[in-house]
C-alpha cells in the first residue's frame, strides 16, 4: 500500500485510536506511551485479565493489534515478582547482597509495555511498505530473559568470569552518612582519587578490579576498607578529591527530590529534518518488517548496540562501525569459541566496518554510507558528532530521509548532570530508593537496568521515527536517554510522591522465601499470606506444593542462569548461538 498521508508533524500516531485491556502494569504503560506518540485511546477494558490486548487503528492503516502478558501461568508465572523470580532477574540484581532479591520496581512489566509498543510499530512500518498487518505477541517472561540475555550468556560461557561474583559494591557514605555513587572509566583517576584520601594502597589496587568489570558482574567485591576510608572524610573533601583526580561522584537523590524537578518530557523526542521528501521504500523481502533497511550503528558498551540488536532482530541489516582494529569488547571475558559471551548477546548477526572517525577519510566514507543507510544510530559523548561533523544536519545533507538516532545519558535535560552512565543516572534520578522497599538503605541496583531500558527505549524511538519518515517523506532526528528511561521506569512512584505519599514500596516487598535446597517468589497477591508459612525445612517442589495447597501462587527462583537453558518454565526458547553461547528467544513474535 502507498504510505498514507499526514500533516507535517513530530508525532507518528496522529489521527490513529487505540484501545487496550489486560494487566494494567503493563498496559497502562503502553497506554501512556501510544498517547505521547499522538494516538488517542477508544477506552480501556478490564484490568485484570492474564492476557492483554491492544489494537492500533487509523490514520489510513488497517488495524494493527498485540497480545502481551507475564508468561506461563501454569508454571507460576503470573506477575512481576514471579518473572523477575523466573527469569533471572532476582538473582542478578541479588548479587549486591549476596542472595536473589525483587526489585521494588516493575521492572520486566516496563519493559514488556516498551517491547509491546516496538510491535505495534514494527507492523505499521512494514504496513506502509506493503506487508499486510499482523498481530504482535510479547510477554514479561521475554522481557526478563532479555534484560538477563548478557548476564545469562556470561553464565554458560567456556571460561570462568574475569572478577569475582561476590557480595558487595556502591554506594559509598561521607563521613555525614551522604550517600553516593563513584564513577570513573580511567583506572589513572581511580587511583588518584583513593590516594588523595589516603586510602591503603592494596585496597586502592584490589577494588579497581571489580570495580571496573561491575558493569558486567553486577557486584562490586573491593575491600571494605574503602568504605571505611569514605566514612571519614566529609562530602566535600571527597567532592574535592574527586574533582583533582577526574572521577566523579552523584549523592543519591530521593524520588521526592526528582517528583519536584521533573519537567514532564517524554522519554524521546521526534524532529523532522528539513531538506527534501522522499518515496516509500520497497515492500520487506521477508516476514520481518523491516527487512531491506540498514541500520548503521556506532555504539559503545549496551545502550546503542543493544538498540541496534533490537532492530536486526525486526529485520534491518545492522553494520556496525567499529574502530581499527575492531571493537576491544570483542575480547572481554568470558569468552565463547574466542568472543565475549556479552558482546554477542549484543551484536550476533551484526556486520562491522572498521572506520577511524578522526580521519578525514574515513568521515568521508561513512558520510556515504550514510547516504545509503535508513538509519544512522550513536551513542558518542555529548557534542562529539558536532566536533566531527557527523550530527543530524550533516547526514541529512548527504541523505534527507535519514532516520537520526542519538540514544544518550542525559539527554541535555538537567544542567550540570554528572557522567551519563547507568549507575550515575540511577544515583541522580532516584532509583536507588525505588528499587529497595522501606526499611532498607537507597542503593542503585548494579543490574544495568537503565543501559537494558535504554536500548529498548532508543530501538523504539527509532521505529517511531521511521514511521513518522513513512507517513510524511522526511528524514527524522530522533533522541532517547538513559533519564527518559529512568523516568519511564520511576513513573508510578514519582507520581505517589507527587501527591505526597511514600513513594515506596511498604519493607519486606518482593523479598524471596527460604526453602531447605534454594528459594520461592510468592506473587504480590499471595506474599503475606506465604510469609506465614514455614518453609525451611521443605525442599523447593515441597515448597511450592504447600502454598499451592493454599490457593497461593509462587515459583521457584533462578539462582544460576546457566539453569535456564534447561528450565522447563522455558522449555526450549534458549538456544546457543553459532559460537556457543546462550542465546535468549527474539522478544517478540508475529503471526
């Protein structure tokens, strides 16, 4: 079918309706986010059901639809606690402490709600390159595999971790008890910041390590002598120290502190790029829709690669721009037949080009790669594709219908923001507080939960800016954040503080239960009444089978992921990739 038509604007639903129902946790949020892309909701079904349904119409499109939920409900699989317990989730985020832990948040619904939105939008994109519509199904038990797809692929690697997975990390405390978080990428500067504090200089070399690799491991072991040293010296002789050695340090902010700030943007922005129109694109060769476009991406770490993955897994052909000699990623361990297992659960499938942005020669070549390409997606310091020339008006100079994607910490929205790295927009943006419940000291998860939700974030600004080039025939700068996901991700608690009430989650939330041989997540609904059980003395099965005789759900919770590839909860979805390592099912399908 030919494009259809619509005014010049930076919303790519106008003029369309939705409708959902299903489990409000996840589809309020897809509500939320079809409403800031234009659509207007037809109303809301019943919030309770298992399964959720969402139908898109309008704007001359048949109606596209989805089906979202939690997962297998026969396996316990029911609600958040049970997919974070399933999946993985807990375990991960539990290393800080030693033993799996809920996070506070709806972590895994947020993240099927975005998923379930990149659906919606796939099928509209490739609608308006002639496929016909079909319906999109997703589920929070996806989503948790995805957020875990690196930590899991790590776990069944052919080499052991390069630190220790162990008990401990940030925050750190001032000698005031002022909470906050560290970051540095450079070892000079975490040097220099412990010897400006005279910490012992083998504490100062032993914490680097795990330090540095937290990103990966999700749990810092350094010596709890730094701690100590922190404890000493007041907030500002540590602001002092990390100003002369170049670290930086975030004191924790609470979810009331960013509820009174927060200027109500959306968690990307759409801009149409001036300078001509263009012709629909040929209809997709394959089921995928966006099969026939290329993606290229020049990203660092999770955010934009896992963005990019995203897209190649809709389709696009995605050819990395790596620097000579490749991406050094390629090689942290652990490994699997020679590659990282984590740098695979990002970029499998990927192509890669090797180009030296500081030469002359090789901008001018990727300037016209560009002028090929669909999509042209970054995650560069801020003001680094200006200085070389590579920023939106500059690609759309050579290519007018380029989608533009920058997928960023901040995204210029707080003035004097520190690092845009996940843990310090965690620290700055309250989350430290909306992960743990009452009772339990802020700390930010050492999960990359914003460089996960980031990259599903930043994959989604880019379908939207696709669709948008669909329906108006200009190219698009599309922006997204690391805030913007945080943001997304506090919603519900930063409108509880905004009314004033305690924005978080009552003590003991989302905290597992003890059994003789591993642990039990009840579901929300069930977890006081499961409390009052005792469960120590049972095996898990034994467990499980008590509170079911009570008409309570729970499931048993993943402790070691490289397990999942042989759990019967998800008999078959995790596969090895061609290199061996795990390898989690595509987030969504379409029939």
């Amino acid at each position: 079918m030919a494009s259809p038509a619509t005014p010049q604007t930076a919303r790519p639903l106008d003029t369309m309706r939705f409708d959902t129902s299903g489990p409000p946790q996840i589809t309020d949020a897809v509500a939320d986010r079809l409403r800031l892309f234009g659509a207007r909701a037809d109303g809301a079904g019943p919030g309770d059901t298992a399964a959720g349904h969402v139908t898109l119409a309008g704007g001359g499109f048949e109606p596209v639809r989805a089906v979202t939920g939690w997962g297998d409900a026969e396996s316990g699989i029911v609600d958040e606690a049970t997919v974070q317990a399933a999946t993985g989730v807990m375990a991960v985020h539990g290393r800080r402490d030693g033993g799996p832990r809920g996070l506070a948040v709806d972590y895994t619904a947020t993240a099927t709600a975005v998923l379930t939105v990149q659906g919606l939008l796939a099928s509209l994109v490739g609608a308006a390159r002639g496929m016909t519509p079909r319906q999109v199904a997703t589920g929070a038990d996806r989503a948790g595999l995805l957020a875990v797809s690196q930590y899991l692929a790590a776990a069944g690697a052919d080499e052991a971790e390069a630190a220790e997975i162990a008990a401990g990390g940030p925050p750190f405390a001032s000698a005031e008890g002022t909470l906050f978080e560290l970051e540095t990428l450079d070892p000079g500067a975490w040097a220099a910041f412990w010897r400006d504090l005279e910490a012992p200089a083998d504490a100062m070399r032993a914490g680097w390590r795990p330090f540095q690799f937290r990103y990966a491991t999700a749990c810092a072991p350094f010596p709890a002598s730094l701690h100590t040293v922190t404890r000493t010296h007041s907030l500002e002789r540590i602001r002092q120290a990390a100003a002369f050695s170049g670290a930086e340090v975030c004191v924790l902010r609470t979810l009331a502190d960013r509820a009174a700030e927060h200027d109500g943007a959306a968690p990307w922005s759409l801009h149409l790029l001036g300078g001509g129109t263009r012709t629909a694109t040929a209809a997709p060769a394959s089921d995928r829709p966006l099969a026939g476009l290329t993606v290229l991406e020049a990203g660092r770490r999770i955010q934009a690669p896992l963005a990019a993955h995203l897209l190649g897994l809709l389709g696009a052909e995605v050819i990395r721009i790596e620097p000579p000699g490749g991406d050094p990623l390629r090689g942290m361990p652990p490994a699997c037949s020679g590659i990282s297992a984590r740098w695979l659960a990002l970029n499998r499938g990927k192509k890669a080009v090797e180009i030296d942005i500081k030469a002359d020669a090789d901008r001018r070549r990727l300037r016209e790669m560009a002028a090929g390409a669909d999509v042209f997606l970054h995650n560069w310091a801020p003001g680094k594709a200006a200085e070389l020339g590579l920023d939106a008006d500059d690609l759309a100079a050579v290519n007018p219908a380029l989608v533009y994607a920058y997928t960023s910490g901040w995204a210029d929205r707080l003035p004097g923001a520190p690092m845009g790295t996940d843990f310090m927009v965690q620290a700055r943006t309250g989350i430290g507080e909306a992960v743990r419940p009452q009772g339990e000291a802020p700390a930010p998860s050492l999960m990359t939960l914003l460089d996960v939700l980031g990259g599903l974030t930043g994959a989604e600004a880019v379908l939207a800016g696709l669709l948008l080039r669909e329906r108006t025939g200009h190219g698009v700068r599309v922006d997204s954040s690391l805030l913007g996901a945080a943001d997304t991700l506090t919603a519900p608690a930063l409108r509880r503080a905004a009314r004033g009430e305690n924005p978080r989650r009552p003590a003991g939330f989302r905290r597992p239960l003890r059994t003789a041989d591993g642990w039990i997540a009840p579901a929300d609904a069930c977890a006081d009444a499961a409390a009052g059980h005792d469960l120590g003395a049972l095996t898990t099965p034994e467990a499980l089978a008590l509170l079911g005789g009570h008409g309570l759900t729970a499931t048993a919770v993943t402790t070691d992921l490289s397990d999942l590839h042989h759990d019967a909860r998800f008999a078959g979805s995790i596969s090895r990739d061609a290199h061996g390592a795990h390898a989690v099912p595509d987030p969504w399908s379409f029939r």
